[in-house]
C-alpha cells in the first residue's frame, strides 16, 4: 500500500508507464494526474485486510468526485459516501441502480432528502433531532420508510487539524451519546423511519489511528444500550478518517485498526461501514505545475508557477504540506524557495521553504493530491479549473477536460443588457 506514484527512470519521472512531462505536453499545466492501478491497489490492499469481516467501502465522494473515478470504485463493488444533493446526483450518474449510498453530512435539505428517498439509499447518517424529523416527515409525504443510522459524537480527539477533527463536542458534528439514545427511542416511534444503523466519524488524516480505540469503545456501549432498549441495528459505520503520509508521517499499520474493529465490534455480528475516502486516492493522484518565474529578494525566494490556491487549496486552507518533486530538474540547490501562485492573495501558496532547484519552463509535480484536490478547486480569479488526466498501464487520458472562458461566464452572459 501507499507505494510511490513515481518511479524515476534515469533522468525521467514515470506514473505507470507514462512519462509525465508527456502528459505535461499533451494537455498543457495546470493538471491533476492520477495512476488507476494505485486507486485499485488501495482498494484491494484494504479489502484484504478487512476480508475476516462483513463490510461495506462506501467511499467519501467529496474526496474525488470525478465521474470516471467514481465509476472506478462501483466497479471495484464500492459504496458511496455522500454529503450533498449534486453528490448524490453523481453517483447516480455512474451507478443509477445504487443501493450502497450512505448520506451523511449536518444540513440536509429538503430536496436533498427528497431525493435520496426516491433512489432508496441505504441510509441516512442522521446529525440532528430536527434533521431526523425532517426526514420523517418528507418520508411520509411520499409514502416511503426511511433508513436511518444516528451520527453519534463520541467525543474523542482525533489528534488532526482542528478544521478536519469532527468527533469533538464543541463541533458541529453528530450528537453527543447521551441524546442519541434518546433520539434513537424516538425514532424507534416513527412510522416513515426504519432504523439501520449507528454511524460515527471522527476526523479526517488521523496518522495515529488510536483515537478509533474510543470512538469503537463507545459505539459498542451504545449498541448494549440499544439492545437492552430493543432497538437493534444492522450495520455499524465507523466513518472514514484513516491518514496518510504527506511528509513522512507515521501512520499506524492499517492491520491495527482492523483488529481494534475486530476486538470492539466483530462480536455485534453486524455489517461494517467505512467511509475512507483520502486513503483510497490521496497518494494516487498529482497535480502537475509549470514555473513561470524565479524570484528572488534579500529575505525571501519565490518559485511563481502556474498553479495557484484556487486549483489546490488545502496548503492554504489547512496549511497542509504536499512534497513537490521538480521533474525536469533533479540537482539539489542550496536555495531556499516558497512555490506560489499567481493569486492576488499572500496566502496562496503551494509550499514554503523548500530545497529545490528550479528554472522557467520546468515541470514540478505537486504529490498526493489524489483527495480533497481537485474536488475543492474553484474559479478564483477567474481561473478556469484544470484538466484530470488518468494513466492506464502505458495510456493516458483525459477524465475532465480543462474549462475555458465560456464556461467561466456560461451562467452570466446572458444578463449582459
Ligand atoms: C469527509 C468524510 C469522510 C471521509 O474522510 P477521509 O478522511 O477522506 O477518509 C467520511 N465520512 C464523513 C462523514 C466525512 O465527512
């Protein structure tokens, strides 16, 4: 698992069998590029592990929502994760007959939920008493039953960034225990709900997977005391959340967390959820970037390419590291730079401090974008998005083509008077 998307060949940096300064010429930069076989490997690799249990991967769709990538995992026989109307609209889109789709997220609208009702998802992650009336109600409008899990906050640190940390009480997520089984008796009392499930999610990029140990400890104390109230569930989700290395974190054996699954939940005999979404595509995807200028002062160097915060937010917004490799050039430099973009903002950057020797035209790859990248770039700027390009053995091709001007005011130049 997690084996390195690049494999250097002489002076050339390959993904799969594919020079990547083709893909470069060939589509132009900016461009995330992601390698199948590692998205299939991962998925594999954690099948694998988890094939002593009944379960179900429904991935994290606002990970890497890219059609063909969504396409990819229902091949691999993948569930889906969902946080909104347009990922459900996605999914259905690759997999119109899905019946593997977990609805998760704080704020479900009333379309929304409408919608998940008439394609019979497997269940709503439900976050708020309000939310699970709500859907009561709208199911009952439309003569349906709803299945629900109870999102419970188990109160836990997940020892992340504080803006991916989601399983403390202070956050906006779930319901802390206490309610829940409250809840869980009310629910057990309306007649469009059917309840399915108990979810739980804790975080995202948890490197040491240990705080999991709570989070399964208190699931499993909240199943007895459903069971001892009669109220029985048929899955158990325990969110997604498992990290990967950025910059050479450890990150505890994945087989560590499986028997934390085994010790703590096996026993309920109920089918097992996750919703792994970096740590099936993280480190399957880059993002390829052209220098436009060195400059250099007295006190700071900077690399300007051609990528810039809207394209990649997460250095900006988390200030997450991403290792960028120069793939024209391999000479170390005693140089320090930043790599930043062409955003009139001085938080967009790419990465700080950084050895590296660099000259206009150069390519430099931007790693372990797979997740959360492309998914969370805008139009900041008017920057139109960039391509998506996956490799295939020694093919590669165009998954989402690059946006242009027209798409850029698609929605407004109509209004012009
Ligand atoms: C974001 C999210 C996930 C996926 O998190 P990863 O860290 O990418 O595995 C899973 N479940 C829920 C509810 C989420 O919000």
């Amino acid at each position: 698992m997690n084996k390195s998307l690049l494999r250097q060949e002489s002076s050339h940096y390959f993904i799969e069998d594919v020079k990547l300064t083709d893909i470069a010429q060939k589509f132009g930069t900016p461009a995330y590029v992601y390698s199948k076989k590692h998205i299939l490997d991962q998925i594999n690799f954690l099948q694998n592990a988890l094939s002593d249990i009944d379960h179900l991967i429904c991935f994290a769709v606002k990970a890497n929502s890219n059609l063909s990538i969504l396409k990819l995992f229902k091949e691999c026989g993948c569930g889906f994760d969902i946080v909104s109307g347009g990922e459900l609209q996605r999914v259905l889109t690759v997999d119109s007959l899905n019946s593997k789709i977990v609805f998760s997220g704080v704020g479900k609208s009333v379309s929304e939920i409408e919608m998940a009702l008439n394609n019979n998802i497997l269940a709503f992650n439900v976050e708020s008493e309000e939310e699970l009336f709500r859907i009561n109600d709208i199911s009952q409008r439309l003569s349906k039953i709803a299945k629900v899990s109870i999102r419970v906050n188990p109160n836990v640190d997940a020892k992340t960034h504080p803006y991916i940390s989601t399983g403390l009480k202070d956050n906006k997520f779930g319901i802390d225990e206490t309610s829940a089984i409250k809840l869980y008796k009310k629910a057990a009392k309306l007649d469009h709900i059917k309840i399915t499930g108990i979810d739980c999610h804790i975080g995202s990029q948890l490197t040491d997977l240990s705080p999991f140990e709570d989070a399964f400890i208190k699931l499993a104390s909240l199943i007895d005391e459903l069971e001892s109230n009669q109220i029985a569930v048929e899955h158990i989700d325990i969110g997604g959340g498992i990290g990967i290395s950025y910059n050479n974190e450890d990150i505890s054996p994945i087989d560590f967390y499986v028997q934390m699954i085994k010790k703590y939940l096996l026993k309920y005999n109920k089918k097992i959820i996750l919703e792994p979404g970096r740590f099936l595509i993280g480190k399957a995807g880059l993002m390829l970037t052209n220098v436009e200028y060195i400059k250099k002062s007295e006190h700071k160097n900077f690399v300007l390419v051609d990528a810039a915060m809207n394209d990649l937010m997460r250095p900006s917004l988390y200030n997450a590291f991403h290792e960028v490799i120069n793939l024209s050039n391999t000479q170390d430099s005693n140089d320090i730079f930043d790599i930043v973009g062409p955003i009139c903002e001085t938080g967009d950057f790419l990465a700080k401090d950084r050895n590296i020797k660099a000259n206009q035209g150069d390519i430099l790859a931007i790693m372990d974008a797979g997740a959360y990248g492309f998914s969370m770039s805008s139009n900041y700027n008017s920057r139109p998005r960039v391509p998506e390009i996956i490799v295939d053995k020694d093919e590669f091709y165009l998954i989402r083509e690059r946006e242009n001007f027209s798409d850029l005011i698609a929605h407004e130049e109509k209004f012009l008077k």
